[in-house]
C-alpha cells in the first residue's frame, strides 16, 4: 500500500484490554493547560450514573490554547493497576497526544471503575451514555469543542453506535474490526454457536467485570512482567471503596456465556430498533445502517478477509448506504498487528506498519478535529487487498467492474467440473467426523487476544472432510467477492451443520484456505423478505419462527453465500470445495448427540455447485480482456 493510502489503516490498542495506565490529575483548567498530566474523573449520566474516565494530555509543545479530543469507550478496562506500578506503553495514546488531542478512555457503563450493571452486550442503556459523554468533553475549559470517536473491535462498535444520537460535537468516527450483526458476524455466523467467544470471551469478561485477573486461554491474563492486580481506581478513591462499590453493582452483570449457551436464534438476543430505555436489549450496527446521524458523520470503517465477518460489515455498509464513510478491507488479524495473506509466510511483517497506521487515523481525523476543509469524491470508494498479489486496489462499486460468477459442479470421483450433471443416480457420502478443526488460529479466534491467523496447510485436515477439486486452472485466476454453495442435501438426522471451505492447492498438493461459509441445517429456509442489509445471496432470518429441521432421508436444498474474499490464484493451482459437519475448535456441536452420516447429490435432478466471482484481467488500456 503507498504512503496516501495508509491513512485509511491504522492499529489501536489490544482489543481484549486497551493497556494504558492512569495517574493523579486535579481539575484542570485552562490556565493549567500549559502543564498536561494524564489522569482519571468521574464523569455523571443524566441517570445518575458515574462513569470512569482517563484522560491524556498532549506535551506542552503540542498545546495550542484549545484542543481536540478523541474518545473511546471500552469495557476491557481502560487502565490497569501493576505491582509495581508502571504505565503500560501504548503506542496510539502517544502518538495521539503528540499530534495535539487529548485523548479520554471510558469505562463502559458496568465495567472497569465505572458504576451500573449491564444486562446485556452493547445494551440501549450503554449506548444513550456515549453522547452525554461528548457533550462533557467537550464542555471542559480546554476543549475547542470538536470530539471524534475511535475504537477497535468492541470499541470500534461503540465508537460507531456513539453517531446514533450523537452530541453536536461529535465531528468524525474511526470504527475499526467492527461487527455489524453482531449475530451472523461473530457469535452465530450461519447459525453456529461460536465457541470462542461463548467460551473464552465469556468467561473473561465475567472475570472483567467482577475485577478479577481472567486466567486459562484469556490470553491477556497471561504475563511474565508485574503483577496485573486489576482495573485502576480513579484518581482520588485512595482507599477503593468507590471501585469496590462500582464492581459490586457488576455482579448482576449479565453472565455473557450463560446468555451465549441459551440462545439459539437471532430472537433470543433482543436486538433493538431504537434506543428504547429497554436496558436488556442490544443495539447493532445493521439496524441503523440508514440512520441520518450515522450516514452524515464521516466515518472510516476497515475489516479483514481474513478475520470473522468483518470485512462483511464492511461490504454490507459500503453496498448498503456508504453514506460519508471511507472504507478499507485488508489481509491482517484482528486489529491488523499480523499479516494474514494466505500466500504469504506466516512471519511476513505486516504493513504498512504499526508506526504507519497509528499515523494515517491521525491524519484521517486531523482536518475533522481541526475544522479544517476536508474535500472528499461524490461516492466513496472502498480500498481493497488482493491477497496472493498482494496489491491494493480500489473501486467505486461492489463487486469490482469486470466481476462475473463461474460455475462449478460437483462430480464423480470428487472433482469439481466446468460442466453439470447428466445423469441420475450421483451421491457422495460423508459421514461426520467430530474430530475435524482448522485450528486455534483460525478468523474465529483471532478476536480473542488478537494473534495471527493462520490455517497451514490444510491437506491433513482435508482427509476427515468431503472434498470436492477441480483439474489445474489453465490460467491466473481472481476471485474477488462473495463465493456461494448450493448442495443438494439429505442426512439421517433433523439438525446438523455444513461447513464450506473454499482452498487453493498448489500442485505440489499444499492446500490453502481462502474462505469459509456455514449452515446450521435448521436454518436452511431462504427467506422471501427483504434483508434488512446487502447478504450479497441466500437471506436467511435465523428466526425461530423460520426454523425447518429436516426430514431424514429427504433431499433438502442448503444454499450457503461464503465470507468474502480477494484473492489472486496462480496457474497450475486447483480450487477445492471442502464440506464438514463440525470445527472443533470454532464451533459448538449440531446436534448435540448423534453421528449423521449426510449425502451429497450431484445429479441432473439434484445438481450441487460452487459458484465463485471471477474478475476479467484488465489491460494497459484500462479495458477488461
């Protein structure tokens, strides 16, 4: 990527506990400005209600006599106490505060220091907080007045929801690694229970919240250097008893993996469509998707092909109503501190670099902060990688200009073929192997601490699976946008799963993972309402009441779009469709008991196939070939 493009990326603090530490400050006042010292308030709620905040002052050299601010609120923490004590180094503070802010970190309503109790994730009640919270900044003797939200992964969906009911201060938003459903992007994509984020999330941030170290597999428990004693106490509460009085209103917190293990359906969840004072009901990014606050505030959105369903929410926005958001999908971890190509060595640097990014959010917010004029294109443009040819790109419509679907069929001897079915009587059978997994490093736990993604090379893992691959492709070959399966499906049992994994493999016979999409099997209604956003295929509700278990023995028709992707395949390689019933590491089990064994058709009366979106090469002269 060049330089003018790396100010659409930039990397924020780990999305598990943004790691900075809090000291002393008394109240500042504009005469006092000349001698910035980081610090923590008490910030009141029109409810009542005390929220923690840090706040981080620029070097006086930086000062000018009124200054910006950039707010994010998180429930991770928003500072940490050590024995001994010391300021964790953070990276994006410094660099914030260098180039003029002050930067404000809260603690969401019922975590960290802050009081109240949360009865759901990303609750209404949360949400009304973020624009009293701006209207505050933004009152302080210091403040010009101008606030810009900003976040990663939790924090980057709040730093979006907080342009809902925004404060007339609130100028610009960076939403970074977001969900946009909540529901398909990361706790149930296609139905399926994540098991990380029921698991591993669940359990650490009950552990948050009660002010205990989170330990076993919450990977930010893990540490060699001082002694993580828990969230800092804010400036003043010298004995503790205010965080002690805040963490006892956590306990009726509700109990996230509890809440995750009960819920099956989208309903369960209780998503709201207005910021109603139902404090039990969860407010997502999809149902605002044409909300007039959210599309006027400029807005810079970014996700990964690589990392959940990100660069879905991505797409869906830009596609969707792009609005005044700038938009960006790379090939990174969550967070972006990894490169994730899948062509590339796992230990290929990540670039552009941290230092890069943090710079390029700054310049990015700088003239919104400043007031200065900020000229932007009639229609936003979305900035993509290809990975494999590892090149950035851009484009104005979705999918790219040149994009057209090629076919491919499922058929005898487990190859993908250009052509389809003429006769009856074709089946694969594939009974499930519970034991299949792509691993602890796959898109779905790289939200959990944030480590690298990397799958390896599949071709061990593809014997517990139904592989379906395709003759050397005769030429180079880019797939770019959201792939689709169609499989004609009967299984000895009511519920189930598919899992599809669209794979490269090299003619040495190295198998690569593009993508992934998958089906609980009781969600295999395609509905005929309109999808509240671009689903880019098959719209399913995963609605109780669209629940349609099968019929053993039946052939069924399972239509699945796959995550997007960009990629660049070389001749020589093949494609291979994989077909699963389970991943053991990403997923809960379906059904719960039982062995199915499942049957693929592939006939002329049941034709199964894989449709990718294959974009024509353009020439010197700006022409598709």
């Amino acid at each position: 990527m060049s330089a003018a493009r790396s100010s659409v990326i930039v990397r924020a603090a780990s999305a598990v506990v943004l790691s900075i530490a809090v000291f002393s400050l008394a109240s500042v006042s504009a005469a006092e400005i000349s001698a910035p010292r980081p610090g923590s308030v008490y910030i009141p709620m029109p409810d009542g209600t005390r929220l923690a905040a840090d706040l981080w002052w620029p070097p006086e050299s930086a000062l000018q006599t009124k200054v910006p601010a950039v707010v994010s609120f998180t429930r991770y923490w928003r500072s940490r106490s050590f024995d001994p004590a010391q300021r964790d180094a953070d990276p994006v503070i410094d660099a914030m505060t260098a180039a003029g802010a002050v930067v404000v970190i809260i603690d969401a309503r019922g975590s960290g220091a802050s009081f109240g109790r949360r009865d759901t994730e990303f609750s209404t009640c949360e949400v009304r907080d973020f624009g009293p919270v701006v209207d505050w900044v933004a009152a302080q003797a210091w403040s010009n007045g101008r606030v810009a939200t900003y976040g990663e992964s939790y924090s980057g969906n709040t730093a979006e929801a907080a342009a809902i009911a925004p404060s007339s201060a609130l100028v610009a938003a960076v939403a970074l690694f977001t969900d946009f459903d909540a529901y398909s992007s990361i706790l149930f994509p296609g139905g399926l229970r994540n098991a990380f984020i029921s698991g591993v999330w669940g359990a650490g941030v009950q552990a948050l919240d009660r002010n205990e170290v989170p330990q076993g597999e919450w990977r930010s428990g893990k540490s060699t250097g001082p002694r993580l004693l828990g969230v800092q106490p804010v400036q003043g509460d010298t004995d503790g008893q205010q965080l002690k009085a805040a963490v006892a209103q956590h306990h009726s917190n509700l109990d996230v993996s509890r809440w995750l293990m009960k819920a099956e359906f989208r309903d369960d969840l209780k998503f709201a469509a207005a910021l109603s004072a139902r404090c039990d009901h969860m407010v997502a990014p999809y149902q605002f998707l044409q909300n007039p606050t959210r599309r006027s505030l400029p807005m810079l959105h970014w996700g990964s092909w690589m990392d959940a369903g990100t660069a879905a929410g991505v797409l869906a926005r830009f596609v969707g109503d792009a609005g005044a958001g700038e938009y960006v999908i790379g090939a990174w971890s969550h967070g972006a501190a990894f490169d994730a190509d899948i062509f590339a060595p796992a230990d290929t640097p990540v670039a552009p670099s941290v230092p890069a990014q943090i710079q390029g959010v700054i310049d990015y917010l700088q003239p919104f902060l400043n007031a200065s004029a900020v000229s932007r294109s009639s229609r936003p443009v979305l900035r993509y990688y290809t990975m494999g040819e590892k090149r950035w790109k851009q484009t104005e419509q979705w999918p790219p200009k040149g994009t057209a679907d090629q076919v491919w069929y499922l058929g005898p001897e487990q190859r993908l073929l250009s052509v389809g079915p003429t006769r009856a009587g074709g089946t694969d059978i594939y009974k499930v192997d519970y034991s299949a997994r792509t691993g602890r490093n796959s898109r779905w736990a790289t939200q959990v601490g944030g480590p690298d993604v990397i799958y390896g090379d599949r071709r061990l893992a593809d014997q517990k699976l139904l592989t379906y691959t395709s003759a050397p492709l005769a030429v180079v070959t880019e797939i770019t946008g959201h792939p689709s399966v169609t499989l004609q499906v009967s299984s000895t049992h009511p519920d189930g799963a598919i899992i599809v994994y669209l794979e490269a493999v090299s003619p040495q016979g190295a198998v690569h993972m593009i993508t992934e999409g998958q089906l609980r099997l009781i969600h295999r209604r395609v509905s005929s309402a309109p999808s509240p956003y671009p689903t880019f295929g098959a719209y399913h509700t995963f609605k109780r009441q669209d629940a349609m278990p099968l019929r053993p023995g039946e052939v069924a028709e399972i239509a699945i779009t796959l995550l997007p992707t960009s990629v660049r395949i070389p001749q020589g390689f093949s494609l291979r469709l994989a077909i699963a019933g389970h991943d053991q590491d990403a997923f809960h089990r379906y059904p719960t008991r039982g062995f199915p064994t499942i049957k693929i058709h592939r006939e002329q009366a049941f034709v199964s196939s894989l449709t990718v979106p294959v974009v024509a090469p353009i020439g010197d002269d700006g022409e598709m070939k």
